[in-house]
C-alpha cells in the first residue's frame, strides 16, 4: 500500500493532483483511529496527515482554537483544559469501543461528527467548527467560515465537513470555538428503574427549569455484571439513571436539590459530585461498557438516533428481540446497542425498528466481513440521497476521497 505523508497543505494539493490525474482514489487518515467505522475501501493509497499537527492560534479570551487537522485530540483538549475551558460538544473518544490506541485527531473529530452526552444542550460538533481550509477533489485549497463566532461571510460550507468522514475534502486546518468549563457539577443517581421508567424520568428532568445537561441510562444486565467503573454501582446489575446539573457550585447544588424532590416519584436519588460525576460522564460517552476488552467486545455495535421520548420502548423491544444488551443517552434519543453476533449484525431488525419511529441507525462496530456485506450507515431515502450525491460531486466529482466508506456502491 502506497502511503503518501505530507508535510504541509501544498502537499496535500500536490498529492490530490496526482490522484486525479492517474485516477487513484484515496484513503484519508491522521492516525487512523476510526477506520473501523464505515464500509471497508479498496483503495491501495492512503494519504495520511498526521504531520499536520500544530496547533496555529489559540485565543482564550476570544474562546477560539485553530489547530491543524492532524492535531492529536488529546493534547489540545489538555491545552484548552490548561484554560479552563473545553469543547462543549464531548467529543466522544472511540478508542474503547473499537480497541485502538487513543491517538484520535482533530480532524477526525469532525470528520466523524461524534458528539457526547451535552449534545442535547450545547449543540454538536458541527454548532462549533468555525471555519476550516481544506483541499477539494478538484486540487484546489479553499477556505470556508472564519475565525468569529458571528460570521456573515456567505455558505457555512464548513458545516457540511462535519460528520462527512472525509468523503468531500481534506481539511488541513479548522478553528473551533471552545467555552468555559463549569465550575462544579452534580450527577443524581437513580437505581432500579426499567427503561420506559428512566425514560419517563429524563424526560422529566429535560423538561425541568434546572437546566439539566446531560441524562442517561444504563439498563440491568447479566452481561455487564463485573465490569469495571469508577463507582460502586457500575459493577453490579442494577440499573442506574444518571442526570447532570453544571454550573457555578451553589447553583449546581441547589438545581440538584430541587431536582431530586421533583424526581422522588421515581425513587430517591444519590448525588454525586465533581470529579466523581465526570468520570461517570466519560464512561457514557465513550461507551466503555460496552468495549472491545471487555464481555462484550466481539459483539457488533450499532449507534441509533430516535425521538428522546420514545427510546426506552425501541430499546428495550430490540434488547428484548436480540437478546442484546442497550445503553441510553441524550435523554433516550441516542441508543447504543450491543447485539449478539450475527452475519448482517441484526441490520434488517435494527433499521426496520429505527425507522419505524422516524429515527437511523448507524453500525459503528462489526467485522470486516460483516461491514462488506450491511450497509453501515443508514441508506437515505432517494431524494435526500440525490441531493448528498450532488454535494458530494460539487466537492470531488471523481470520488477520490475515501471512496466506498460511505456506501457498498462506492457512492455516498
């Protein structure tokens, strides 16, 4: 396999040149920490931009970072924390649920798109990625959005990178807004509810003056019994209903005071604080239950979007269909489902349910074998497909970016 590594974005327009010219496509990566995800490509290059690693400009009173796309995630998130600030969104770090090293990029943060349990409040990715230059498949660098949060410029052709796996361009530099990070944060903890209770029980709490900032839940299981955490409830059997205040200390106290009498119907809720809370936070957002090294980990793993309100019901229908295990979050909107291994991964059954109420699902974990022959993310309905196809050919008519991933056709 021909690995072209490059030095700079004229590097980039050189190497994409070249691949248009002998009709080669490629596979984009930084440091290739989800290649995993997606259907599997045939290409034989790959260009890699992990090179392009320097954070340009960070601004803290303007709450804005610019970093290069090959920027390792960890060490400008410990930048900004150095600040006290973070990236609002949570982006969710993967390296648990596919068993790779943690050297994710910030490139591949917005690439994939994934946001975390403050999704529901603060937005995601895409609400942040100020700007972005990039090189399109016709060879040329461009230069979408700014660097001000309000900005007028023209399309916000940077929101459409977001969550495009590198199907349109290859981003070379992208800025990003960052905010401040809460003084203090409470976690409620509710124990034993079944999933229709908990989800009654976050929709509660969302709809509650309180401000709630993230609510998830963790359903009893067999399968997880054992399985490490960083709290005494995450290694038994018992359901666990988690809902999160932030904010400065006496407000966040009084918010969860409040909101435990307002949830007492469901049961009397434990408070948990500070650091205790955000490593809780960080094991529903990675979804370490369900990770590679551990019970579950040959198991394929599917991520579905569905109305909050209702996803108790299609969660616990399809663990009950399965025999799988779920994990709520986003208030019920967000079901991650881990199911028993199968030759298409239970897709006819997962995306029929998910459909069913107006909802997708995406595979994010399974075999090479079982990616070749499921459509891993979910196939739009033919008008909405068209119109991706012609975003898709404005930005790189001959498909030479990461062709294939999106669909088994090799077009998106």
């Amino acid at each position: 396999m021909d690995i072209l590594k490059v030095r700079d974005a004229r590097d980039v327009e050189q190497a994409v040149r070249a691949a248009i010219a002998s009709e080669q496509p490629l596979e984009i990566i930084g440091h290739g920490s989800k290649r995993q995800i997606g259907q599997p490509m045939g290409t034989n290059a790959v260009l890699d931009v992990s090179a392009l690693n320097a954070v340009t400009s960070y601004e803290p009173n303007e709450l804005i970072i610019t970093a290069e796309a090959g920027a390792p995630l960890a060490d400008v998130m410990s930048l900004i924390d150095s600040k006290g600030q973070q990236f609002a969104f949570e982006p969710m770090n993967t390296a648990a649920l596919l068993g790779t090293p943690e050297v994710g990029t910030i490139g591949g943060m917005i690439g994939a798109g994934l946001a975390g349990p403050r999704r529901i409040k603060s937005g995601g990715a895409r609400d942040h990625l100020l700007g972005a230059h990039a090189v399109s498949g016709f060879g040329d660098s461009f230069k979408t959005g700014g660097k001000v949060v309000k900005n007028v410029t023209g399309y916000d052709l940077c929101k459409l990178l977001t969550g495009s796996w590198g199907t349109l361009a290859v981003m070379t530099e992208v800025t990003l807004k960052v905010m401040p990070k809460p003084e203090s944060e409470r976690t409620l903890v509710l124990q034993g509810l079944d999933d229709v209770s908990a989800n009654k029980a976050m929709t509660a709490a969302l709809g509650s003056p309180f401000d709630v900032s993230a609510a998830a839940h963790l359903p009893s299981s067999a399968f997880r019994a054992g399985t490490e955490g960083p709290a005494e409830w995450l290694s038994h059997e018992a359901a666990i209903t988690l809902l999160r205040l932030e904010g400065i200390t006496a407000s966040a106290a009084s918010r969860a005071a409040s909101l435990v009498q307002l949830l007492a119907p469901f049961g009397a809720a434990r408070v948990v604080e500070d650091a205790a809370s955000a490593e809780l936070w960080s094991v529903i957002r990675d979804v370490r239950p369900f990770a590679a090294g551990a019970a579950l980990g040959a198991w394929p793993v599917w991520r579905i979007v569905c109305p909050p309100a209702i996803g108790g019901t299609v969660g616990q229908q399809l663990a009950r269909e399965t025999g799988g295990d779920v994990i709520y979050d986003w208030g019920g909107g967000l079901i991650w489902a881990a199911l028993p291994p199968k030759a298409d991964a239970h897709a006819a059954l997962v995306r029929e349910r998910a459909e069913a109420v107006g909802g997708h699902a995406t595979l994010i974990r399974a075999s090479d074998e079982v990616r070749r022959n499921v459509a891993v993310f979910h196939p739009q309905p033919s008008g909405i497909a068209g119109l991706s196809e012609r975003v898709r050919a404005s930005f790189d008519p001959k498909t030479i970016f990461n062709r294939g991933r999106l669909s088994r056709s090799g077009v998106p």
